[in-house]
C-alpha cells in the first residue's frame, strides 16, 4: 500500500469528521471549505482502498473500517503530542538526563560542584554518573551508554574519540611522615624507586602515566601493592607500606594527615584531564549546556587547588 501517498491534512481530516460527524464543522474547525474537507477524505479513501464515512444528504456516520482508522489513528496521535511534548520539555531544560562518565578522582573533586551549580539552575533534568576506571568509561561511552567522560587521556582527538581539554593536572609523591626522604624538599624518582611502590592497578589511567614517568627515568616501575582506590593508596603509605602517588585533584578530596607530599625535583608528572565525546554523535542539549558549565568550573577549581598547593 502506497502509505507515501498519506498526508497529515488528510489524517487531519478524518480525524476532524470523526469527531464532529459533520463535513461543515470539520470545514469550519479546520479554516477550510467544505470541498477542500471532502476532497481530502475522498482522496484518502481511495488511497485505502476502503470506504471511511456512510454518507447521506442528512448525515454522515463513521463506517467499520474507519471506526478502526479512529482508534489507532487516535492512538498514534496521542502517542506522537506526548513525545513532541518531551522533546519541547527536554528543549527548554523542564527535562531530561545527562549521563556522566567520570574517573574517580575527577568525580570526587570539580564534578560535585558542577552538578550542584547546574542541578539549582536546571532542577528537573536527572543527572546520572558512573565513575570508574577511564578504559571502562570509554567502554561505556562507546556503547551509548553515557553521553560523554570526564577522564584523563593522554592521546590526541582520534576517529573514535574527541578529547576537548579542560585543566592539567599533577601527580606528587607521598610517604609516611616520619619516613627519611619525608625531611628532604625535594625528591627524585630514583630516591622512589628504592622503596616499595603502592600504587592503583593498570586498569586505571594513572598507571601508564606514572610507568611512562619512570621509564622517562630509565628506571623500571614494578609496585610491590596494588589497590582499587587512591584513597586506601594513601592508608596504606601512611601505614609505612612503601611511598606512592596522589594526583592534585584527588589529594583535595582525601585525608592526608600522616603522609608527606613531596616535590620531584627531576620530572613533572601531569595528566591532560577533559571531555571525551564520540565524534559525529551530538549530545542532547542538557549534555551540551553541562559540558559548557564545566568549562567555566574546571580552570577555576584547578587554579584555586594550584594556589592552596603553592600557599
């Protein structure tokens, strides 16, 4: 059947004499004349190949088959105004969801705030975030199932992923405090790497950043402790384990009485953090205005932790 040939007017039609059972009224309903309505129902009976309306010089009823025309046409209609509605809802920011994948320490430090500022501007949007390691993130992204990652990504845009910067963050040493390099200003990675290394394990971004650091080094990088969070990270160097690492970003979020962050004297190690997207795939709008509010939040975050680690 040619359903091509259907156009809104004539479904609009029908759905007008359906209801009023009168050719006329349709007519005055629609704006239009009374032989424009029975050209546009004449036309889609022809199409249909059924008869719509029982037509006399008094009356007009519906028939059986356009009883059943009414019924589903009725349904998809409703179903259609109720989805043009979400739309002009998710449109004007009344609702929707942003889903937000995000590194651990990225999403314990400047994505809080970011969610506060945009949830007190834009209540009624349901914002959703996983944080993980940043290979799995990018395996959610991949698959539809976040609309973008804020993760560290030390690689260019590539045909599979768009990397848009947002701050650079740093990496330190820590030891216990009563621990000897502990009374030195100034470290080097060969005084690190004598002691055992705790570090979080190669699932997480962390791990090619501070292996490529000490490679730089010509040194070898073998951790005698692995764990899931930066957090037990830092209880266990505190509990005189060995020395290990916390970024800038994660140490503003964890308890680092009993440890001592260090300078390295020889190497800066710092990961680019940002907004990973899909290339050729938009995001909804209350992704897109997210992403814009973390551009204005992200910098300042990261100048304000700069100044307090300088202090």
């Amino acid at each position: 059947m040619p359903l091509i040939n259907l156009s809104p007017s004539d479904l609009e039609a029908f759905l007008a004499v359906a209801e009023s059972g009168s050719f006329s009224r349709s007519a005055t309903t629609l704006g239009l004349s009374q032989p424009a309505v029975s050209a546009r129902i004449k036309h889609l009976e022809e199409v249909l190949g059924v008869t719509l309306f029982h037509r006399t010089s008094r009356r007009v009823t519906i028939s059986e088959s356009g009883e059943r025309l009414r019924i589903r046409l009725e349904r998809t209609m409703g179903e259609l105004r109720a989805l043009l509605k979400e739309f002009d809802a998710e449109a004007s920011l009344r609702k929707g969801r942003v889903r937000i994948g995000a590194s651990q320490s990225i999403a314990s430090s400047f994505l809080p705030e970011t969610i506060a500022k945009f949830n007190k501007r834009w209540p009624d949007i349901e914002i959703t975030l996983q944080d993980d390691f940043y290979g799995r993130n990018l395996d959610r992204l991949t698959k539809g199932e976040v609309d973008f990652a804020v993760i560290p990504l030390d690689q260019p845009t590539t045909e599979q992923f768009k990397f848009e910067l947002l701050l650079r963050d740093h990496f330190s040493p820590i030891v216990p405090s009563g621990h000897k390099l502990a009374r030195k200003k100034n470290v080097t990675l060969a005084d690190l790497v004598k002691e055992p290394l705790v570090t979080i394990p190669p699932e997480a971004a962390a791990w090619a950043t501070l292996k490529s650091a000490f490679g730089n080094a010509g040194l070898e990088f073998h951790p005698r402790f692995q764990t899931q969070n930066s957090l037990s990270v830092v209880a266990m160097v505190r509990a005189g384990l060995g020395v290990g690492f916390v970024t800038q970003l994660g140490a503003a979020q964890i308890m680092t009485s009993g440890v001592t962050s260090l300078r390295l004297a020889d190497f800066e190690i710092g990961r680019d953090v940002g907004i990973v997207t899909v290339p050729g795939r938009s995001l909804p709008r209350a992704a897109a205005i997210f992403c814009k509010l973390l551009r204005e939040v992200a910098p300042v975050y990261s100048k304000a932790r700069a100044g307090k680690g300088n202090a």
